[in-house]
C-alpha cells in the first residue's frame, strides 16, 4: 500500500537542522581527522557537510554499510544481504570515493552503478566513518563527484612503556536473518610498539521479511581478519603496518535469483559471487617536524578484490564461471603545516591498477567448459597521478575561508579482445574547491562551498561484457570521455551546550554522464542489450536536516531528514534523474542517567517515490508505480553492569512492516528480534 508522508515532514522540515555529526554519536568529538581537509583539524573549522559514525554505532551490524543508513545525507541500497551501495546526494558507485584510512577503494571495475565493494571491509577494524557531502575536488580528484565515504579502521594505542594486554569479543543472534555473529579483537603493546589481532565470522539464513515470508536464497557467510603493527621510537616518527581481508565465500544475487515486478520468472537460475574477497595491505611512516618546518607521510598500499561469480540465465543447459580481479596499488606524499597564516597541505599521489578477467562456459549436463569472451578485456590497466594543494585561513576574526586545487592524469589502457579493439584513455584535468565560513556569534555559523570536479571513464564504463540488473546484457564501448561535476553547498549551523542544528542546501550540475542506453537489440535469452556512452546530463538539488536536542540530562534526541530532486535529460528528453533516493529520515530517543541501563527507540521512514527514470521503470527491482512510503519504530535496552560486560537486547521494525528501500533487489528484514553481548578487558 502507498503512502505520502511529505505534508508532515515539510512541517518537521521547517522545525529541525541537520547535525555535523550522524545521528549524535560524536556530537562530543573536537578535534578529528576530517576527510574534507585530510589533516587534524576541530570540526566547526570545517566549512563541508561531513557526517560522523562512530566504532559504536557500526560494532552491532552486519556490515559497515548498514550503520550509515538514514545519516545526513546517506540513503542504502542492497541488491543482496551480503552487501550494501551507500547513495550520496542522489549519486552511487563510482561517482562517490571510497577510502580506507586515507588510501582509494574504488578500482578499475567499480560500477557507475551500486556496488557491493564497501561491504568488504570487515566491522571489527572500524573506528569511524566519516562521510562527506559534496565535490572535495582539490584534495580527492576523478571519483568524488558526488562526496567522498573514508573509513577510518582502529589503531591499538597504550599510554605506558610498560607492556599491557587488552581484548574485546563480540557475539550476537538475531531472528529475521537467522544471524549468527562472533568477533574478537587482541591487542598487545606499550607505548612504543603495540600490535593488534583480529578475527570475525558472520553466518546467516534467508531473509524474512514483514509478514514473515522468507525471501532465497539469501543466506550468506563471511569471515574476516587483522593483524596491525604501530611502532613509535620517539615523539616524531612512527611507522604502522596493516594487514585485513575479508571474505564471502558464496554470496546470492537475490534480485536475480526471484522473480521481480513485471516478471513472471526470475532472470537466473543461478547467481552467486564465488566469492566476494578483499585483501588490503598498508605501510605509513609518519615524520613530525620534517624538512620546511612540515609534518611529513607517506602511504604505501596494495588491494586485491575478487569478484567471481557462477551465473546460468533461468532454465539454461550452460552456467558461466567467471573470474575477475582487481590488484591496485598506490603511493602517496603529503605535507602538511600549521602558521600564523593558516593550515594547509600539499601533496602527490600515484595508483596502478591492473585487472584479470577470465569467463568459462560449462554444459550442466556434460560437465564440459569452453573459454568466451570474458567480462572485462584481460590485462587491462588503469594509471592514475596527481598532484594537490589546499589552504585553510582566517581572513578575519569571524571569516575563514579554505581552497585548492588538483592537476589529475588518468591513463586507462584496454587490450584487444575477441569482441572489441584495444583502446586508450588518456585524461589529465584539474579540479578545484572554495569554502568559507562565517561565524554569526558564537553559537551560529554559516557555511558554503562550491566545487568542480570530474570522473574519469574506468575498465567497467569502457570494456564490460555481460549481464546487468534489470535483465540487461552490456557490450562495451570505448569511446567515452570524462563526466564533470559542478556542486555548490550552503548551510546555517548552531551549536549550544543543549542543542545542534544544522540545515544544507545544495546543488549538482552533472555533465557529461556515462548512463546505460539501449541499443535496440536482445540477446537470445531475451535481456535487452545496452551500452555505456557519455547521454546524459542531470540537475540534482536537495536539502539535509537534523538535530541534537539534549532534552534534559538523561534524555538526548538526534535525527535526520533528507530530501533529493533530480532531473536528467538523456538523447534529448528529459526526465527524473536515476535512482534518485525519496524524503527520508530517522528519529532517535535515547535515556542514560549514567546508571548500568540505556533505553533507545526509534523511528525511521521514506516517503513514495514515484519521480522515475526510463531505466527506472524498466529495472525489474523497481515498482514502475513507484516504491511505496514506509515507516518502521524499534527499541533496544543496553545493561552495562560494569566496565567489562555489555548485554543489549534489540526490536527493530517492531509492527513486522513489510517495505523496500528504493531501488534495492528485495524486502527489508521484517521484525527482528537480537541479542548481543560485548566482553572486554
């Protein structure tokens, strides 16, 4: 059943803000390591919209990804349990920059599309996420278009030269999922060498969702883990060594796998990703007080991502077994300094990326395989260099503003293949950003900024051969050039001991767009063949709300309201902008009177959307109606009798709604019932 909610939150609208921080968590945290300047910084000296979530908010999830539903500015996507697509502004995929401690996620075969890459990234190693809203364009180059997600994983940290043991172990259950989860983190040191250890394995069942109906396959597992090394000889240099993987052995492509709207079948008999897998390898070396008076790093990284899959098309005599992999590796130089005149940073970086892909077809019936065409052309690389500058400075006693600039080369190489030529892109571009904050008084500021930045076609855009979402067949096209990004921010914030507001208004002029058209023709097995080219141009705009109310001294309330418009014009007609996400939001209670017990409830709901695109109406995971409005409470009881022992007890979609977040491959969990404990010493 559809619903409207968007009387009722116009007028909530008009009441509340947007906090700086997600959902509250870290509404006490003042000085951060912000993604918007790369460098330690106090968060109100931030002019960009960045939201923070905290080790807390992500340890009792399945996925780093679903702690960052309903934050400012941030919807989710899942196609599959086993992963999730954090949506910016409207935009996803390879149109936002994904970072791990300051080092690119995104690769040579990130999609346009969502991807499920994020998820990799195992919960046990977070310390937070920060996500920022907006063209970072100096500082992070071709990618983030749209805004940049960082995860910043935990450092093991000791105060004493006396050597000192400390642990955690996490287990938790839940009902919708049948989930099972147990973690457990070591961390052994002094306060010059500390090492940590970790480990984490995830099992779950089919899905029920509202009403109790499973949905599968849908069950997923996956393990993980970490080993970290910190040394500190003295106070100017430190070295650190890191070491995580994660893995999904055999994760199910629901949408593919149940039959969507308008489908009388599904379009799979088989979709499984055998397995999804993350290998991330990282060296840093710190110097304080370096050459030119400056605070020195260098980064040094390798990641690995395999994305193999067995796929059959619904009721086919062959399947086909793919194997695709990313190897990146990356270098980076920064410097940084604080004066009288202001704060700022200079840097390079360098990242090589090389893919492997290979797809084999096997008769079900004879067991044989014959080598095809594969995914992406085999050996492909892409190469990208750059070179960065970004100030930040107090002009005033009430204005500072911040700037920069970045010189970017991207050089993407295709090999030939059975199905297309050998192609080469070669992009070098600069991008640039302003910001500049005014402090009204002492408890409000304005802020603004304004960014142009651009994304370079990768191996996916140019080379993809094979299935797609929404019964589609891609072929490549190696003609594309680079989208570009024009966004402007501006907000009103207020701070008090017992209250944060802020509000953010933007706008994204999008050109150049790589978006799927078809072509016209159809595969035998009836999906409708497209390919990617440089058609369309939108026009996103939205607003971000939220709050922090402290309402007395046991009981604070934070929330969010996002609302996004968008507009596209593709070959000449226009319309509403792809997979753009509905007005939504989330409201939390929480009472802790400083006593062993902590009460939270909330509430969380999206509005109708029915503003579609063509591929939209056409993407089988998608009501050509429109996804329906929704709303769902839940309540969770934390007992913390000591310092060592957490029991909580969480409800969650408490009245067994059946809904869909917009654009997702299937139901959300119907009521979930979980229970986790946290031990540590």
């Amino acid at each position: 059943m559809k619903s409207s909610f968007t009387p009722l939150l116009a007028l909530i609208a008009l009441i509340v803000g947007v906090p700086t921080v997600a959902l509250g968590a870290e509404a006490h945290i003042d000085e951060i390591l912000v993604t918007a300047t790369r460098r330690h910084v106090a968060a109100d000296e931030v002019s960009a919209a960045v939201s923070l979530i905290d080790a807390d908010a992500v340890r009792g999830q399945k996925l780093i990804t679903d702690a960052l539903n309903n934050s400012p500015g941030v919807f989710l996507q899942q196609t599959t349990p086993g992963q999730g697509a954090v949506i910016v502004r409207g935009l996803k995929g390879s149109s936002i920059l994904h970072l791990v401690d300051g080092l690119r996620l995104n690769n040579a075969i990130f999609r346009s599309a969502p991807t499920q890459y994020l998820a990799l990234i195992p919960v046990s190693v977070v310390e937070r996420i920060e996500v920022l809203r907006g063209t970072p364009a100096s500082l992070y180059g071709s990618d983030a278009v749209g805004g940049v997600v960082q995860v910043v994983t935990r450092l093991p940290s000791f105060d004493s030269q006396a050597s000192a043991v400390r642990g955690e172990i996490f287990a938790g259950v839940d009902s919708a999922e049948s989930g099972r989860i147990l973690r457990g983190t070591l961390d052994v040191g002094n306060k010059r060498i500390a090492t940590s250890v970790s480990a984490e394995y995830l099992q779950t069942g089919d899905r029920k969702t509202g009403g109790g109906e499973r949905t599968g396959p849908s069950g997923y597992k996956s393990k993980a883990g970490r080993f970290l090394m910190a040394i500190t000889p003295d106070e100017r240099h430190s070295w650190l060594f890191d070491i995580h993987f994660l893995e999904q052995p055999m994760t199910p492509r629901v949408d593919e796998l149940v039959a969507g709207f308008g489908q009388t079948e599904p379009s799979s008999s088989e979709f499984f990703f055998t397995p999804n897998r993350r290998l991330f390898a990282h060296i840093r070396y710190d110097l304080a007080a370096g050459p030119l008076d400056m605070d020195w790093r260098f980064d040094a990284s390798w990641q690995r991502i395999d994305d193999d899959r067995v796929t059959r098309n619904f009721a086919a005599p062959t399947r086909r077994l793919e194997a695709n992999q990313s190897d990146l590796t990356g270098f980076m130089l920064s410097g940084s300094r604080n004066s009288n005149f202001g704060s700022w940073i200079v840097g390079a970086e360098f990242y090589h990326d090389r893919v492997s892909s290979s797809r084999f077809v096997q008769d079900i019936a004879t067991g044989q395989s014959l080598e095809v065409a594969a995914r992406f052309p085999d050996g492909s690389r892409v190469d990208r260099a750059a070179v960065f500058f970004n100030i930040e400075s107090a002009v005033s006693l009430r204005n500072r503003v911040s700037g920069g600039i970045r010189v970017s080369s991207v050089d993407v190489l295709l090999p030939e293949t059975s199905v297309s030529q050998a192609a080469s892109v070669d992009v070098t571009d600069a991008s640039g950003d302003l910001g500049w904050i005014f402090d009204l008084t002492r408890a409000w500021q304005v802020v603004a900024n304004v960014g142009y930045g651009f994304r370079a076609p990768n191996v996916f855009d140019l080379g993809t051969l094979g299935n797609r979402p929404g019964n589609r067949f891609n072929i490549p096209n190696t003609n594309l050039k680079s989208e570009r990004a024009l966004q402007a921010d501006f907000g009103v914030r207020y701070h008090s001991d017992w209250l944060q507001l802020e509000t953010i208004l933007f706008s994204l002029q999008y050109d150049n767009r790589i978006v799927s058209v078809l072509t016209g023709d159809v595969t035998p097995g009836g999906r409708d063949i497209v390919r990617s080219v440089n058609a369309a141009r939108a026009r996103i705009r939205g607003v971000e709300f939220g709050f922090e109310w402290q309402l007395t001294q046991s009981v604070v309330a934070t929330g969010a309201i996002n609302y996004t418009w968008g507009e596209q014009t593709v070959a000449g007609q226009t319309e509403a902008a792809d997979r753009i996400p509905p007005l939504s939001g989330r409201v939390n209670v929480a009472w802790d009177n400083g006593s062993a017990i902590r009460i939270d409830a909330w509430a969380a709901f999206a509005d109708l959307q029915d503003r579609l695109s063509a591929r939209d109406v056409r993407d089988v995971r998608i009501d050509p109606n429109g996804t329906a409005g929704w709303g769902i409470i839940g309540a969770s009881a934390t007992w913390q009798p000591n310092k060592a022992w957490t029991l909580t007890l969480g409800a969650d979609n408490l009245l067994d709604k059946r809904y869909r977040n917009h654009g997702s491959g299937l139901d959300a969990p119907g009521r979930q019932l979980s229970v986790s404990v946290r031990r540590v010493w």
